[in-house]
C-alpha cells in the first residue's frame, strides 16, 4: 500500500498535517496537491478544529517546492493547468478561518515556503532555509509567492528573493518578520503545540473573527479596512457565527 503524501492527524482540537514524502524533500506533486485540497476542506467544515499545524515529514525538510520531476511532462502539465484552474487551492487555503501555524524546519523552497505564507503564524527551527527559486528555473514563484512574501516582508527583501532565488536563514527570517520564531530543532513541535494551545485558550469566534479583520483588511483601503473592523467587533460582541 503506498504511503499518503499527506498525513492528517487530529489531537484534541488541533489538527497535525504532515508533508509525507521525505525521500524527496517532501515536494509537493500532485497527489500532494490533492490531498492538500481534501485537507483543506476538511479544516474549513470541521468546526471541532481550533487551530491547524502544517509540518514536514523526516529530518530534512519541511518541504523542497514544487515535484520538479512532474514539471515539463505532458500529461502533468495538461493535467497541472486542469487542477489549477478547477482548484485554487492557495486561495483556499487563506480563506480558512481557522488559524493555522507551519512549524518549518529544513529547506522550505518555491511551494514549501508559499505554503507556509498560507498560514498565520511561522514558528522555524534554527536550520530552516528559506527560499523561491524559481525564476532560476525559468518559472516564477505561483503558489502565491509573488504576492504573499511581500506582504510578510519589506517589498525590497521580497524583491530580491524573488529574483536571485537565493535563500535566507533562520535568523534573517525572523529579523525581516518572515517567521515570528525560531528555535531549536528538537523544541519545534512542541513550542509549535504551545503555540497551538495559546490560540485554544481564546474564545474561537473572536479568534476566526480578528484573523478576517488582519487578513481581509489588508486588502481594502483604510477607512474601509476600519469599517470592517467595526461589523466584525459588533460580530463578536454579538457571539455571532457566520463570518
Ligand atoms: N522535486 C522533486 N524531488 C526533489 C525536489 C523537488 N523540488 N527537491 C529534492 N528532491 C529530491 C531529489 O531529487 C533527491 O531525490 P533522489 O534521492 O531520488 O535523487 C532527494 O529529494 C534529496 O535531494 P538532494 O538534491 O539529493 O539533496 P541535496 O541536499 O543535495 O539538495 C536541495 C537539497 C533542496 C538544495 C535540492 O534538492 C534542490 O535544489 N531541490 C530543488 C528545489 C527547487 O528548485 N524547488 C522549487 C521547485 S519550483
């Protein structure tokens, strides 16, 4: 039987999802992608999730990008351009109201990165690299990259990421915001759970409430974003469901 590339673990109120091919970097191919989707849905209508936890499978990675191996085959193309257009699975997986962590460790390149500017908050353990190299490979970052990096770091840093593709470390990660932690390698899962477990102690509504005002906020103008912030505290005020 072979291995899921995702693995989905509930424990309490947290979901665990893993990254699971490790013999090659845990890059994401399409069967990934799908069970990235499955994934997805399953965090956006199980209410009994408080917080999500993406990590990678094995000791080197969170995740290498992209499965370069698909890239330039004619049926994965084709079938690469069908799965875009019929799943947005980036856009999916920002619309979620639950709050989600990626707990980084290793290479976290193109995709692996991308995904993790997906979540909320990025806890790295000290030999994360970090990275898009994709205009090196005649490409360009689009799992969202292009659009997220510079929304997490000053346009300059995003910039030259994008266009050298060189990565960064740890250290310079969390010195640009791009991880709001980092620690040693041994202590990620379990400063992740803590993590985990801080957002559990807060009333959930207030919680997928306040992620909206940031995140759809940033998107408005001001006098905009503030008159969201206005209906979403009456949303809470209120205990109101239904964001
Ligand atoms: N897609 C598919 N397979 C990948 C992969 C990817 N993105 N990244 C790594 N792998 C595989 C390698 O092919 C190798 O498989 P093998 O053991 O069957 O040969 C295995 O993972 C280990 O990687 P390897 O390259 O041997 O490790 P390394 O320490 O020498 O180098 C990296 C690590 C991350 C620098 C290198 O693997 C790399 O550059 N990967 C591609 C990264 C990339 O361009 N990602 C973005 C794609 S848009």
């Amino acid at each position: 039987m072979t291995e899921p590339s995702l693995l989905f673990e509930k424990r309490e109120a947290v979901a665990w999802l893993t990254l699971n091919r490790p013999r090659s970097l845990n890059a994401i191919n399409m069967a990934m992608r799908d069970e990235l989707w499955d994934a997805a849905l399953a965090l956006r209508d199980d209410p009994d999730v408080r917080v999500a936890v993406f990590k990678g499978a094995g000791d080197r990675a969170f995740s290498a990008g992209a499965d370069i191996t698909e890239f330039g085959t004619a049926p994965s193309y084709v079938e690469s351009r069908r799965a875009r257009h019929q799943r947005d699975l980036w856009g999916l997986i920002l619309s979620l109201e639950v709050p989600l962590i990626a707990a980084i460790h290793g290479y976290a390149l193109g995709a692996g990165i991308e995904l993790a500017m997906c979540c909320d908050l990025r806890i790295a353990s000290e030999d994360t690299s970090l990275g898009l190299p994709e205009v090196g490979l005649g490409y360009i970052p689009s799992a969202g990259g292009t659009q997220t990096l510079p929304r997490h770091v000053p346009p300059g840093i995003a910039m030259q990421m994008v266009l050298t593709g060189d990565p960064i470390d740890a250290v310079t990660a969390l010195r640009c915001g791009l991880v709001q932690r980092v620690v040693p390698r041994d202590r990620l899962y379990e400063e992740a759970e803590a993590l985990a477990r801080t957002l559990m102690s807060r009333p959930p509504l207030a919680l997928r409430l306040a992620k909206r005002a940031v995140l759809d906020g940033l998107e408005m103008p001001l006098a905009d974003a503030l008159a969201l912030e206005r209906r979403l505290a009456q949303r809470a005020l209120a205990g109101q469901g239904g964001i």
